[in-house]
C-alpha cells in the first residue's frame, strides 16, 4: 500500500523524495526543495525559492525548512546534502 497514491503534494505534508545534491555556481536543482537535509555540517550557499542569496552555518544532520532552487558550489563546504522535494 502507498499511502501517497492519491494524496496531492502539499508543502506542510512529508517530502515525496530526496534527492542528493552536488552544488553547483550555474545550474539550478531539477525541482525547487522544499527543505534541505545535510549531513556534514559546514557553511551551505543557497539561492532561495523567491531569489536571494544567502549562506548559512549549519552542524551535522541538519534540516534546513526553506525553499532552495541552488545549491552554489562557492561558499558550501557542507557535503552530503539532499534536496527533500514534493514531485
């Protein structure tokens, strides 16, 4: 059984996938996340779902709960991040 079947994707609901992320200073991720998993912690570069450029310091296994469209290459020094998505 799949409880996902005929439930429609919602942004306060668990993701449907995660997916890994190499960072990137030009391309952006195949879906916008809705929330970002990584799990070495470190500085992570973003580029948000409304545009903005930001970089966080975040520990071991965080979740980050926001909209992320980029992950850049420059100023992440995080590793094993994961894009959490609703496809």
């Amino acid at each position: 059984m799949n409880p996902f079947e005929n439930r429609m994707p919602s942004l306060s609901g668990p993701a449907t996938d995660i997916l890994p992320v190499t960072p990137d200073d030009l391309a952006d991720l195949p879906e916008v996340a809705i929330a970002l998993y990584v799990e070495t912690g470190g500085a992570v570069s973003v580029v948000t779902a409304r545009g903005g450029n930001r970089t966080l310091n975040v520990a071991d296994r965080s979740i980050l709960p926001v909209g992320v469209r980029r992950v850049n290459a420059t100023g992440t020094t995080a590793t094993g991040i994961h894009a959490m998505v609703i496809s």
